[in-house]
C-alpha cells in the first residue's frame, strides 16, 4: 500500500491529568502515517484524487484550540477518527509524543485504524 508520512507536526494541545496542567497548551509531535493507494492520482496528476497532507497538517494544527485532554491516549484517539472521517485513508497510524519526562527523550502513544 502507498503512504503518505507526516513526521512531527509540531502542535501546542492542552492535554494532562491535573487542571494544572492544562492550564496552557503544551507542546506536542504528531506522526501520521495515511494508506492510501496513488495510483489515480498518479494516472492524472491530480491532487483531488489523493490525501492532501497540508490540509490534514491544518487541521491537526487547529484541531486542539476548543479541547482539553487529561490522556494523550485520549487525544491519539480522537486525532484517528477525525482523520478517518474526514479524509478517508485506508489506514490511519497517529503516534503523539509528549515531553514530560525529565528522564526520556519524550513518551508516545501510537493509534493504527482501518476504514
């Protein structure tokens, strides 16, 4: 299967298990992996017939201004049905870091769907 990668979209979402947390949005790296087959895009060249990852990109970037999360598991969910919904993939994996940890690089949660 063909598939489009957008690595790291930086995003600023306020999740956290305390009201504390979030207080203000944090920052948040986002990885979407789309199946989605090329083969009538490429046939015409045409962006219509494919999944246009600057619109998924805007749409996650707006996505957390009107929510709050206490789990990124939470949010790695809804981010999976929003791009199933909208933008029909065949496949959809969302993996969501969040820094918190002093002692690590960073921790992740990643959510793979169907349609």
């Amino acid at each position: 299967m063909d598939q489009i990668t957008i690595k790291d979209l930086e995003v600023f979402y306020r999740v956290g298990v305390t009201a504390e947390e979030r207080a203000q949005p944090q920052r948040l790296l986002l990885t979407i992996e789309l199946e989605h087959p090329f083969a009538a895009a490429v046939a015409t060249d045409d962006l219509e017939k494919t999944i246009n990852y600057y619109s998924v990109a805007q749409r996650l970037l707006r996505f957390g201004e009107t929510r709050a999360w206490n789990l990124i598991e939470t949010a790695a969910v809804e981010i999976t049905r929003l791009i199933m919904d909208e933008f029909k993939p065949q496949k959809v994996s969302v993996e969501v870091k969040k820094f918190v940890l002093a002692q690590a690089s960073y921790v992740s949660v990643r959510v793979n769907r169907e349609g």
